[in-house]
C-alpha cells in the first residue's frame, strides 16, 4: 500500500477521497482478486480523509471478476463478509461502473438483493460512467484524477 496525499495506491485498484462532492472514487485495473472489494473498503475507512456516509463510485470498466464470482458466490460468501464493513459506511450509494455484460448482469442480481435487505446503502450496477455520475450527483465534468 502506498499513501499519496489521499490517493490509496493498492492491489489492482487505487482511491480517490473527494469531500468537495461527497465521493470515493475506486478505479480497479489488471486482475480483479478475489475480496479486492472487500480490502479496499476496509482500507478507506481506516483513511482519516473517508466520513462515513460519503457516496462510492467503483471503476471496474477496465478489468472484470474472476470466474469464481456468480450470483451463488455473492449470495453465500459476501452477505457475511459485507455486514461488519457496511456498518462503517453509514448511509450512502454505491455505483458500479462494468464493462461487460456478464459483471453487469451479475452485479444487477447481487445488489437487487442487498439493496432488499439494506436500509442504509443504495447499490446500482452501471455500462457508463457519466449515468454513474448523475445517480451519484456529481457533476459530469468533474475529474476525479
């Protein structure tokens, strides 16, 4: 891990905390690890620059899951895992931006059901980064770099 001002440096992925519009902004690259997802939320809790309740938009455009995430995955395995680390978020939405069909497809499953079952985080899966952004009220020119 390496500390950047408040970019987090990690894994496959890397942050961006901005408070001037209320948003992480989580781009994922190279190979998608099993529980990255989980790693990273953990890490950006323990940032000093995250307050809970901040909304997230996750990047995954540029890579995908591994083979082993499908829908039986998501429904047995992160629901548990989830439970502590969603406490810390506080009331907030999370957008997912996917670049294929089939992370879509199974991210619109998964959340369908977490959103059933959580009061306090809003899920939605997304094939464009600008409809992300709306959801999530940022500002379509907005740079997140």
């Amino acid at each position: 891990m390496h500390l950047q001002s408040n970019h987090i440096i990690a894994m496959a992925y890397q942050y961006s905390i901005h408070p001037d519009i209320n948003c992480v902004y989580v781009e994922h690259t190279g190979t998608f690890e099993v529980d990255e997802e989980q790693h990273q939320l953990i890490e950006m809790e323990a940032n000093p620059h995250f307050t809970r309740g901040m909304d997230i938009l996750r990047d995954i455009s540029a890579t995908s899951f591994p083979e082993i995430y499908n829908f039986e995955y998501f429904k047995h395995q992160s629901h548990s895992q989830f439970k502590d680390i969603a406490s810390g978020l506080g009331r907030c939405k999370i957008a997912w931006v996917l670049g294929n069909g089939r992370d879509y497809g199974l991210v619109r499953q998964w959340v369908t059901t977490l959103n059933l079952t959580s009061a306090t985080i809003e899920r939605k899966p997304f094939r464009d980064i600008d409809a992300a952004k709306d959801w999530l009220n940022v500002p379509k020119d907005y740079s997140f770099s």
